[in-house]
C-alpha cells in the first residue's frame, strides 16, 4: 500500500507549494509541488488529482493499492480505476492493476479557470502548438493564452537541475510576457519516484507532465499538450507513451479541465513548416538532445550536431528556410555534412523511424532526386538490405 496524508498547501497571491506524505516501503517519504504564475491566485485548490497521476505508475510498478488523504475529481477517480490502467498495461504489461482511493470530492476550487495552456520548450512541437493556436482561425476554446514549463524529468534528476529550471523559468516568462500570454511553472521531486528503467522519461512523461498542469488545473479550462508524434503513429511502439498520447489524454480530463493533443493531425515535416512561418522561432527554436555540458560549451541555441538537430536543420533545408534560423543553428556544419545527414535520415527512414521517415518523404516530395545517389552511398552490407532500403525510399513517397 502507498498511503498519502498530511497534504498542506503554502499559497500566496502568485505561488502555491503543496507536499505530503508518502508512506511506502521503497519510495521517498514526501513528494513536493511548488510552482508560481503571473496571475493572483484564488483559493488554494483542493484537488489532490495531481497527485493521483504522480503516484499512479510507481504505484501500478509495484502492484501497491494507492490511498490519498484528499479529494479527487470523481471523473477522474472512475477512469483510474478503469481505463486509464487498462492502457497502461497494454503499453506496459509489467504493470499490475490496483485500486485508487481517496476522500470524497466535496471541496473543489470555488472559480473554473479560464486559460488554455500548453507547455513551452522551444521546440518544434509547442512552436507549433503556437503557431496554430495563436492564429485566428483557431476556435476560442482552443486560443492557447498560457505557457508552462515543468521540471519533472527531462531536466535530468532533480538533484542536478536547479540551474537549467532556472533557465528556462526565465525563457517562458520572458516569452510569455512579450507574447502578451499567462504563465506557470512547476519545480517538484517528481523524478525521485522515477528511478527504475522501467519509469524513465520517455516511458512516463505524459504522465508526469500532466500531474504538473492539474497542479494548477483551477487556472485552465483546456490544456493542448502538444503531440511528438502524429496520429498515424498511435499505438506504433511500446518504447515510448507518447505513441499512446491521443488515446491517454482525454481520459485524464476532469470535470474542469479538458485535455487535448494538440496538432497530431500534422506529420512533423509539417509542423516544421508552420513554425518556419511563425517569426518568434527564428531566434529561439530549440531542439537540441545534446547533454548539458555540451550545450554549455556553444553559442548558439542548439548544438547543430545531434540528431534533432540535424534532422530538423534538413529538413528547414529542404523546405528552403534554412537561412533564415542562423541565429540558432550553425549553417556551416550542416552545409559540410548534408551528405551524412541525408544518409542518417535515410537510414533512419529504413528503421521505420517517424520523423526520420517524414523528412525522407519531405525530400521526395519537394522533388529532390539526392535519393538515388544517395543510395548508392549508403554502405549496406547485403542486397537484402539495400532493397528494404530502396523499398523504404519508395513507401515514403
Ligand atoms: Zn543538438
């Protein structure tokens, strides 16, 4: 059993820090939320929901039932205990089925929020997540009015990423204010509770993410968490959760908060191509794998060496922008490496990997005829393999 009590919330007018107990054989003894907005805060919310979804894998880890000393959205509770399990385990069958409880919902936050939110990396898919729903043909409930940024993994373990939550506090509320939106954040020990292989980032970030937007849920009417991955590629790996992310979202809404995956419909060549058209990207894209202390060693926002970045930089390429995102990647590596890029992608594309493949296809598609050259650089060792990679070339098209 792991069994949640002593809740207590420090609010004032812009931040609000929750934590509480965690009694468990193997977990840490206390998991802490502290996050902070732009906007004065109402009640303190009552809802313990965020810490249902941050308990809800290590729990099902460890076939331990989950009680938490607090309230939960009664929708919410009913999909915990049924579907949302369900899918879990077919993404995972390690995991065990438990049973959720908690104290009746009868306190909830007096005022419904009223933005819609996404979260803010800089990358291709919130620039996106941007460019469309800051345009004007975007429905009003889905005009995106807040951005966020959470540390609850992909800044690395807890203990070593102050610095670079600090960092990027700083980049969404800059951007934010400039843009004219709403901002929160989020700073937790989530991660502690991660620490198994089998719980790590890109096995449990839908998850983690979404416990830190219902930690402010009673600021957010919708939250449009941004797709990695279109719909084509539901259900394609169990590698990742973000191939189940269309199916798992809308389960974990609430009675106040709608969750939506925000431009799946877009292959990410696509995507690609509207934040090519949306000007705040060309001096603060972001998409850089590489570690910390690489990235602390270069100028510019992004390494221009690893895969993210190079794939991204073709595929600017190709779409004929690249110049136009020299403040952020460096041209002159990619010029001297097309050739091994393209190959790189190509191979990727012969793995049935998505967004190498969608760039692969971009490159047919805009009429490119590098594709067979570029075969015959490709160094494969059997005919075989040459010819699944020919046929892969020829799919994308
Ligand atoms: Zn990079």
């Amino acid at each position: 059993m792991i069994s949640v009590s002593n809740i207590h919330a420090q609010q004032y007018e812009t931040t609000r820090k929750i934590s509480c107990d965690v009694s468990s054989k193997d977990l840490p003894e206390y998991l802490v939320f502290d996050g902070e907005t732009n906007q004065p805060l109402n009640a303190p919310a009552y809802l313990c929901d965020w810490i249902a979804i941050a308990l809800l894998y290590p729990a099902m880890l460890r076939g331990a039932p989950l009680h938490i000393e607090g309230p939960i959205s009664p929708t919410l509770l009913f999909n915990l205990n049924n579907d949302i399990q369900d899918l879990l385990r077919h993404f995972n069958p390690a995991l065990f089925k438990i049973q959720i409880t908690a104290l009746p919902a009868g306190m909830t936050s007096s005022k419904p929020g009223t933005d819609t939110g996404s979260g803010f990396s800089a990358g291709v898919d919130s620039f996106a997540t941007l460019a469309v729903h800051t345009s004007g043909d975007t429905a009003p409930f889905y005009q995106l009015s807040s951005l966020s940024t959470f540390n609850v993994g992909a800044m690395g373990p807890v203990a070593g990423s102050a610095a670079i939550y600090q960092r990027y506090c700083q980049r969404v509320q800059k951007f934010a204010t400039q843009s004219g939106l709403n901002w929160t954040t989020v700073n937790s020990n989530l991660s502690d509770f991660y620490v198994e292989a089998d719980a790590n980032f890109i096995r449990t970030s839908t998850l983690r993410n979404i416990a830190a937007v219902l930690f402010f849920q009673d600021l957010h009417k919708c939250y449009l968490y941004s797709s990695s991955y279109s719909y084509s590629h539901t259900n394609q790996s169990h590698a990742e959760i973000t191939y189940y992310e269309s199916i798992l979202l809308p389960l974990l809404s609430t009675e106040n908060i709608v969750f939506t995956l925000a431009c799946a419909g877009l292959e990410r060549s696509q995507k690609i191509a509207k934040v090519a058209a949306y000007p705040p990207s060309r001096h603060l894209l972001d998409v850089c794998v590489s570690p910390t202390e690489t990235r602390d060693t270069i100028q510019k926002n992004n390494c221009s060496q690893c895969r993210k970045c190079t794939r991204t930089m073709l595929n600017l390429d190709i779409l004929g922008v690249l110049e136009d995102f020299s403040d952020v990647f460096d041209l002159e590596y990619f010029r001297a490496n097309r050739e091994a890029i393209i190959k790189q992608c190509a191979i990727g594309a012969l793995k049935r990997l998505p967004l190498d493949s969608d760039v692969i296809q971009l490159m047919r598609a805009a009429g490119h005829d590098a594709r067979l050259p570029l075969f015959d650089r490709v160094k494969l060792n059997s005919r075989k393999a040459k010819a699944k990679l020919r046929a892969a070339l020829s799919m994308s098209s």
